[in-house]
C-alpha cells in the first residue's frame, strides 16, 4: 500500500489499468505492423517487471498484482481454447482419428528424440536431458489458438490435424510428467504409476467425445435459455467445472476446455457462444501473453543463449520434417504441410511447467534461463512464419530449382567431359 498526497493508495487497480495499457500499446503496434500480437505481448511483458522502475504511483514491477495476472492468463488460455473447440469441427475430427494418432506419434516422436539428443550431446546429464526432451516437444496450446484465429484458418485442412496433434501432446505429457516427477523428485518410477496416468488422460478425452455426440439433442434442449444472462453463468460454469475436472486427473486445463468448446460446437447454439466468448478471449488472451512475458526475467537470459538458439534451429527443423511428412500422409499440400508444422512451432505453458518440475528437483539452474529464452524464441517466431508459410514455401521452390539445375548442368558437363575423353583414348588405341 504506497501513499499519494498523504493518503494510502491501493495499487492493485491502478497496476492492473498500467497492464491494460501496455498491451494495448503492444497490439496496436503489432496491428500497425500487420503482424501477430504474440511477440508483442510477450517482449512488452519481458521490458517491466520485478527489474523494471517504478515512477511515483505508477509500479512497473507489477508486484501486487503479479498472481492475479497470472490467474487472469489462465482464463485466457480457457477461453482460447474453448472458442477454437466451438470453431473446429468434431465430426470431422474423429474422422481423421487414425490420421492423427499416427500423425501425433510422428510429430512427438521425432521433436522428444530430437531434444533428448541436443541435451546429451551438450554435455548435460540423463535427468537435464529428459526435461529438455520434454520441454522441446508439447507445444503451446494457447499460441497454436491465437495463430489460428488471427489468420482465420480455422477452415483450413490442416487445422484437424493441428489440433488433434495438440490432444495426443496431452496425452503424452501425461504420460511423461508422471514419468519425469518419478525420475527427477524420488529418483524413480513406476511403470504401474505412468500407465494408468497416460490410461486415465486418454480415457477422458475419448470418454468425453463419446459422451459429447450421444448428449448433442439433449444439450440442445438444456441450452435454449432466453436470458443472455443465465445462458452466460451455465456455459462458463460448464467451462470452468470441465477444464477444474481434467486437472484434478491430471489432464490439462486447456484441454479440457478444447474438448467443451468441440462438444458444444455441434450443438445449434454454437453461434450464439461463440459472439458470447470472442470479448473474453481476445481480453483475457492478451493478458496471458503479457504474464508470460513478466515471468521471464531479461537479466538471466545471457548464459543459455547459445543452447536456447540451438534447441530452437533444431525444433525448427524437426517442426518442418514432421509436419510435411505428416501433411503427406494426410494428404495435405505442401503449404499446408508447413503451416501444420509451424503453428505447432510454439512453444509456451507446458515448457513453463515441464522446468519448474526441473526446479523443484534441484536439478541444474542453467535450464530456467535456457527454457524461457527458448520458448521466447519460438513463441515470436511460429506467428512469424506461419503467416508468411507460402512466401517461404516459394521462397525454397525456387532455391532447390537453382540448385537442382546447377547440379544438372554440373553432372552435364562431367559426362561429356568423361565421354569426350574416353573419345581420345579410343582413338590414341
């Protein structure tokens, strides 16, 4: 509690108004820019915090209102992803189930062999190298969201497989973080223990499906409610209760809102939920990419910078081989290939949790630094690239065609000059 004028200010509206502010100027720059907002929040986000000044009232360091940010952001990662559920299509989704599975072993497969390959060779040891495989493979369900609303994509073939690759991840961080707490807080494992979490995560998200598309006329009739107000308080009450539910099970908040958002879609209400949420999402959504920039502390970056930009170059990589070997099988364009594998670049709340356990079992301190200047890198960078997927698709066809016709050219004269010399060695016979 500060003083102004002699009397005592509460400085939690004031600091909340001060956040408000800041990621209004963020999204304005980004909309003056014609890009997305992400980098914007997260970079204003970095710039203030506990290392930032504080001018009379006006406290930069945003220490009052820290944990109700924080809570905030995750209002925003729900209604990120309810309203991407209400968008796709679930139908459609349980059409490609076999696509994504397989498409989902893919992707996860190559990213977690990938990063535990980069911590080993780095010189860190077994326990670090498991969290950087963990931590390089889950993207971020929150970013996957908002690059898919801002560049309205939402109709997109390759959004199917976007998101059903973004269930399998829960399922396997399920599976890995009972893993990883074993191995990294108590030194051990149960095999018993990681079945039956990875059993219980993927038994919610069938069970709900399946219980979502018998339920579709009953919640037809439970949701024709004419007063806008109650309509409200039910939907966000089953919002709430759902996402609360999955956690306590220990399948994530944000997936169990996706899966809501992928019920309720396929009921007649649809529309009407979705005008009811967009000012919730676009408000609470830009509050959690400015939290999750104040979570990073600018000053620590320094020492992990080479491995950050490492791991980064290599998931970028990985990103693209997976995605267009999973586009290929699912039939997608090439563009549409990269568009899969660059929304699904993001990294962001999941590495976040993935380090802390890293924290918590005392293992080395570089990988705070490392991770957040990591998921920095890639949460700026998969917007960027996924907007301009088709310039950088035109970008490479013409570089592998000047390279393919320097090397035809070259293999060209190498065989007449073969030919032209066994000429004269026939002919000096």
């Amino acid at each position: 509690m500060k003083e102004l004028w002699g009397q005592p200010v509460d400085n939690i509206i004031l600091e909340i108004g001060l956040a408000l502010g800041l990621i209004a100027l963020a999204i304005a720059l980004a909309r003056k820019l014609g890009v997305s907002n992400i980098p914007f929040l997260i970079l204003i986000g970095i710039a203030v915090g506990p290392h930032a000044p504080q001018f009379g009232v006006f406290d930069f360091r945003f220490i009052e209102t820290d944990s109700l940010i924080t809570f905030m952001g995750r209002l925003g990662v729900l209604f990120l992803l309810f309203y991407l559920g209400l968008e796709a299509n679930l139908t459609r989704l349980i059409e490609a189930g076999r696509s994504i599975l397989v498409g989902g072993s893919i992707y996860v497969g190559i990213n977690f062999t990938a990063g535990f390959t980069f911590g080993y060779l780095v010189g860190f040891p077994l326990r670090e190298a498991l969290i950087i495989a963990g931590l390089t493979t889950v993207s971020s369900s929150a970013i996957v969201a908002k690059i898919l609303f801002d560049y309205r994509r939402m109709a997109n073939p390759e959004t199917q497989i976007v998101l059903g690759v973004t269930m399998f991840e829960d399922v396997f961080l399920a599976v890995y973080l009972s893993l990883i707490s074993g191995i990294v807080l108590s030194g051990a494992t149960s095999f018993t223990g990681v079945v039956s979490s990875g059993g219980i995560a993927l038994g919610f998200i069938v069970g709900l499906i399946i219980i979502g598309r018998w339920a579709t006329p009953l919640l037809n009739r439970v949701l024709r409610i004419s007063s806008s107000e109650l309509f409200v308080i039910v939907v966000f009450a089953c919002l709430f209760l759902l996402a609360g539910l999955g956690e306590t099970i220990h399948v994530a908040e944000s997936i169990g809102a996706l899966l809501l958002g992928l019920i309720l879609g396929e009921t007649e209400h649809s529309e009407r939920m979705e005008r009811l949420v967009v000012p919730f999402r676009d408000f609470f959504g830009a509050i959690f990419f400015f939290g999750f920039g104040l979570s990073i502390d600018p000053f620590t970056l320094g020492g992990a910078a080479w491995l950050a930009v490492g791991a980064a170059l290599l998931s970028l990589v990985c990103v693209v081989i997976a995605g267009l070997i999973v586009g290929r099988r699912a039939q997608l364009s090439t563009v549409g290939s990269l568009n899969t594998g660059f929304t699904l670049l993001a990294r962001g709340e999941f590495s976040i949790i993935i380090v802390n356990l890293a924290i918590a079992g005392s293992l080395m301190p570089v990988l705070q630094p490392f991770a957040a200047l990591y998921v920095l890198i890639l949460a700026s960078a998969s917007p960027l690239l996924a907007k301009e997927s088709e310039r950088i698709y035109g970008l490479a066809a013409r570089l592998f065609s000047r390279i393919y016709g320097l090397l035809t050219r070259l293999f060209s004269r190498l065989r007449r000059k073969k030919k032209a010399d066994e000429e004269v060695e026939e002919a000096e016979v």
